[in-house]
C-alpha cells in the first residue's frame, strides 16, 4: 500500500509518499508560495535528484496536481500511474473535543473541521484547503485526519481546565487542548519500543523542542498534561513565543503602549522568547554560537529557556508522582547537547545522571544518553510525525477494506 500524507499550509503544501510495505519513503518535497507569483515546487525522489521547478500556483487544487505530477514524471517520478495512491492522511492541528483520534474523512468530519475554525483559525482552513485538493484531485482515494490535538484528550479535567469562569468552557471551549500530540505519542512510543518495556508501565516526560516546544506528562501510555494550552502560546519558552506569563501583562503593555489586540498578539507569538531576549535570532544554532562568542544576551535567552523547560520537567515529575524516562525530541531536543546538557544538570536530585561522551554522539537513531547508574532513562528520539500519520492512514483504510 502506497499513501501520500500533507501537511497543507495557507500558501504552503509540505508531501511525503510511503511505501507501507516497509514504511519507506518514496518520495517527499513542498510546494511554497501558492497563491503568489513564481511559486516553487521542490521534489526529492528517493535515490534520484532533486527536482525544483518555479512557476505560478494559484491555489491547492493546482498545488496537488502538480504534486501528483511530480510522482509520476518520467524523469523525477517515482510511481507508474497516480492509481499506485491508496490513500491520503492529513495533518491537521486542531481536533477540538470531537476528534480523540484520527479518523476517515467522509462529510460529517470535513463539517467539524469546519466547525473548529474558530479554534485554529490560522491552521484549520488551510487543511481543509488540502483536503478539498485531494478530493478534486483523486476523488475515489480514501482520505484520512490525524489531529495534534488528539493525543492530548485523554488529559484529566484538572489538566485542561482552566481556573475562569465555567461558563467559558461550556459556551466556548475555552480550555485546555495541547499540540505537538503525534510527535509525543511516536516518540513515547519509540522510546518505550527502545527500552524493551510496555510503555504502560512508565512514567514519561517529553520534550519536544524545535521553533515550536512543548512538554507532556505521559502516565500509562496516555498524555496525563502538557504544556501548550487552548494555543500553542502557553508553556515553554519557544523561538519567538513566550510561553507562560501573567496574563494581566496583557492590558497593561496594550495600554502603555497603545497597542491592539492583534499587536499584543503579534508581539507573544512572533516578537517574543528566544528572539526577544537575545535580541539576536531564534535559531539555537545562532543563540549557541553567539554564547561561544560571548555575547551575555544570547546567554541569558539560553538560561532563562533552559530554566523554564526544567520547571516544566520537575512540575510534571511531581504530576505524576515520578519519572522513568526523560525524552528530548524535534530540531533543538535532538541535536542540541549543550541544551540537554544544561537541563539535565540541575535534575541531579531526581536521579537523572547524563552521561557526557554519549550525550555527545550525533545520530539519527533513537539513543539513551544517561548514564548506567542513571534512575532516569534519559533518551533522544528522533521524532517522525509524517510517518505516525502515515501509519494512522494505513490502519484505518485497511479496516475499511476488510469491512
Ligand atoms: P519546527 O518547530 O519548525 O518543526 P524543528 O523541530 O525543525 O522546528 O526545529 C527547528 C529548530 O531546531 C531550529 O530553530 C534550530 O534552533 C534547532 N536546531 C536545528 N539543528 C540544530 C543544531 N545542530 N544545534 C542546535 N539547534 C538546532
């Protein structure tokens, strides 16, 4: 079975084709700037150069074709026919309280994608932009939905309420949903596959920390808290957001600095954290490499980030009344060592013993970088949402087949 997943974007639509036979991957690549002019179509067959072509993209419908195209070309293509595509499965952010897990879509579910816009208003439409697509594109493919959100709901009440008024949860959903879920549930489950144990029986604190970072408590297998809230704003410190601050910065900044409400909004979630406080840059790589120079701003964003993301750690090994494994995944968890270093060395109290020289070590396989005496299984997992959904897609089609 071959099944193609996207990630649809509002001027983007980001692609990977599997062969589920042995999960490999085909082919992957993006389409950027649809929409606008000189749209670019970057696609990398496995095993073949890379192909890259500009011209005008005006909307999804375009941008999947030439996609499905792509596939098939003579010379970058990497099927026969389109008909090789037995299905598609979507990334989609937000699920609300309807979606616990992925789904196959029919028009009940494309209506409470719908419905969810309010709730993701900058991601949703854009998916469903992708889902149209496909529809247009291969109208007899099965499609299916596997939602950041999903992994999440199975957060008790005292996870994801918030301490406001009730009536803005029962009229609005105000609540909490968290993202970031596939990554946590493949990386948990990858780490519990590694160590060779039921991932029921372990106490999991993930961190998934690239532009965009959270932290789950996972309990039984099953997200118990994490970090992002009804936003992805809440939590960590992140690139450019701020994570947690006291709410009441809010009027206050808007009335000092006569600002409005989509300028404070702009600022928390473009203008803030690891930008704001470096004055410097988002990227890791650039805040690291400036600390190395000596440059005392780019040393203060990494400590107050560290900082942060070690409360967090602590605050759900208190959640769960302890910790087993403590699992750093994404852009920063995986290839940062100084930032892993620096976390786990105030975890010291907790049994947590880094060892330094395999903390070191650069892969792209799963490892565990604490030491033999470690009471805490400190491991990195290279996180593979693409592949999760890809595997969501397989399982639910092939139920769907076999009746
Ligand atoms: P996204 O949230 O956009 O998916 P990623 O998970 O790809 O982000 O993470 C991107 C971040 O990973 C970059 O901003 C960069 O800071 C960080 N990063 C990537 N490689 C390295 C590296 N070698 N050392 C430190 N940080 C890195």
């Amino acid at each position: 079975m071959k099944i193609l997943v996207i990630n649809a974007g509002s001027s983007s639509l980001k692609y990977q084709l599997y062969n589920m036979l042995d999960e490999s991957v085909l082919a992957s690549g993006r389409v950027e700037r649809i929409g606008m002019d000189s749209s670019i179509v970057t696609h990398e067959p496995a095993g073949k150069p890379e192909a890259r072509q500009v011209s005008e993209i005006l909307d999804h419908v375009t941008a999947v074709r030439r996609v499905l195209e792509m596939l098939v070309d003579a010379e970058y293509g990497v099927l026969t026919e389109i008909g090789e595509i037995d299905a598609v499965g979507h990334r989609i952010v937000h699920g609300g309280e309807t979606f616990k897990e992925s789904v196959v879509v029919n028009q009940e579910v494309k209506l409470e994608i719908r419905r969810l816009f309010d709730l993701a208003p900058l991601h949703n439409p854009a998916h469903m932009m992708g889902i149209n697509a496909v529809e247009a594109n291969l109208p007899d493919v099965p499609q299916v939905v596997v939602f950041d959100t999903a992994f999440h709901q199975s957060m008790p009440r005292t996870s994801y309420l918030y301490p406001i008024p009730t009536i803005l949860y029962s009229r609005h959903k105000v609540r909490r949903y968290g993202f970031h879920g596939t990554s946590h549930k493949y990386v948990s489950g990858q780490a519990a596959d590694y160590l060779g144990k039921p991932i029921e029986s372990l106490k999991i604190v993930s961190c998934h920390i690239g532009n965009g970072a959270s932290c789950t408590a996972i309990l039984n297998g099953k997200s118990y808290d994490t970090s992002m809230g009804m936003t992805p704003l809440e939590g960590l410190m992140m690139g450019t957001r701020s994570g947690d601050l006291d709410p009441a910065i809010v009027p206050y900044v808007m009335n000092k600095e006569e600002l409005t409400l989509s300028e404070v909004n702009s600022m928390l979630n473009k203008h803030s954290g690891m930008l704001a406080v470096s004055g410097l840059s988002s990227d890791m790589r650039e805040i690291e490499q400036a600390m190395e120079e000596g440059d005392a701003k780019a040393k203060l964003a990494f400590d107050m980030y560290v900082y942060r993301l070690r409360k967090y750690i602590g605050a759900y090994t208190a959640a769960m009344n302890g910790i087993d494994v403590l699992l750093f995944t994404a852009g920063v968890g995986e290839n940062s060592s100084a930032l892993r270093k620096a976390v786990c060395e105030g975890l010291t109290f907790l049994g947590v013993e880094l060892d330094d020289e395999k903390n070191a070590v650069r892969s792209k396989e799963t490892r565990r970088i604490s030491s033999e005496s470690s009471k805490v299984q400190v491991l990195v997992v290279p996180t593979n949402e693409e592949l999760l959904i890809a595997r969501d897609t397989y399982d639910l089609v092939k139920r769907k087949l076999n009746g």
